[in-house]
C-alpha cells in the first residue's frame, strides 16, 4: 500500500492515476473502476520503478463494472495533499464523465499544468482535458467520438494510438494502452524511471523499447 502523505509533497517521480467512476455493480455512489487500460498502466509504471498512486472518490476498497475488487491507495482528498511529476485519468464511461464533472479532478490538472509538469488521458479521458482548457492550442487523440466530435477549433486531433504535445499526452484506447505507458515512462525518464529495468520486465529489448516510442515520435 502506498503512502498517500500527509501535505509533504513527493520527492521521487509520482503519478497519480485517478481511476474513478460510478460502479455498475456495486450500490450507487462512486466507486474506483480500473479497466484495462488503468490496471496496464500501473503495472508498466511501477515496473518501471515509478511511485504510481491510485486514488478513489469515495471508499478505498471498491468493486469495479466487472466485478473486479481493487484497494485504491488513497482517497482523492488525501492525494490532493501531495504534488505529482504526472495526472493520468484512465477513460472509459460512465467515468470519465465522473471526472469531468468533479471539481478536484480539473483543480489537480489545472494545478500540475500551471506547475509545468505533465498530464494525460486516455480513450474518454482526454474530453475531460478539453473541457480544462489543457488541450487548447495542442495536439490530441482520444478514442473515437470524443475529441474530435467536441468542436475545439484550436486543438488538433490526429487519432493517433498516442500523442505528445507538450506536457500533454493523450492515447485513443485500451489496445493502445502499454503505448501510452511507455510514452509516460519516456517523458518522465528524466524524474527517475528506469526505461532499461521497463524494457527487462517487458520481455523486450531497450532497443525495441526505444524503437517503439520513436514510431510516435517521442
């Protein structure tokens, strides 16, 4: 289990990972939902010797749409006491329209952003780095039907299984998933990842590794 902290901000490279939704399965009230893409997340980053923490709106212990249990690290209240190298927000729905209507989600990415530090998103997720005025002036992906049908004239969509625009990165799905990780361990390398310790892990090679980011230019 992870120290969420008590105010003393982080020392070594974090990400927070705000899994967070309103279970399908479980009584009403929001609830921790890791899919696919959260869970690969979090697993390649702390492969890569990252400090991830997940965080939950309401109770840590928490029953995903599938019946899945998963214990969050830390409340979102508590995570909010520390700062972070990174904000991810996993996508999928109903959660990220839960993201997108929680007031401490936009404070936290507003805040890392004016810090000029790194946030991302992924599949639905990124609608909700839009309606934060973070994707204004960049590029983007997301997963069909939510970036590019939300009329942003000044943010480019491109579709692409990632993208790095900035301190912006954004991933189309689930089957871009380990991409999207990889992109992470790449822009925060210099925070303390470990790209060849990932690469081991993996089962691939730091060449491939390097090669596989460089397809998407990063």
């Amino acid at each position: 289990m992870k120290d969420c902290g008590s105010g003393t901000p982080a020392t070594r490279a974090d990400t927070i990972e705000n899994l967070i939704s309103k279970g399908y399965v479980m009584r009403a009230g929001r609830v921790l939902r890791p899919t696919v893409k959260g869970v690969r997340l979090i697993d390649i980053l702390r492969r890569a010797d990252f400090d991830v923490v997940t965080a939950s709106l309401g109770d840590k212990a928490v029953t995903a749409a599938h019946g899945v249990s998963v214990l969050a690290d830390c409340t979102l209240d508590e995570a909010l006491t520390r700062d972070y190298d990174m904000v991810v927000l996993p996508g999928g729905l109903p959660g990220a329209d839960h993201l997108d209507n929680d007031a401490r989600i936009h404070q936290i990415l507003k805040k890392t952003a004016d810090s000029r530090r790194l946030v991302g998103a992924i599949c639905a997720a990124p609608k909700v780095l839009a309606n934060a005025r973070l994707l204004d002036g960049k590029k983007a992906t997301s997963y069909p039907g939510f970036v590019d049908k939300m009329n942003l004239p000044s943010t480019t969509y491109t579709g692409s299984a990632v993208e790095k625009d900035g301190k912006v990165l954004t991933s189309r799905g689930p089957g871009t998933a380990m991409d999207f990780a990889l992109a992470i361990i790449e822009a925060l390398e210099k925070t303390g990842g470990n790209k060849t310790r990932a690469a081991d892990l993996l089962g691939i090679s730091r060449r491939n590794l390097i090669y596989k980011l460089r397809e998407y230019g990063l």
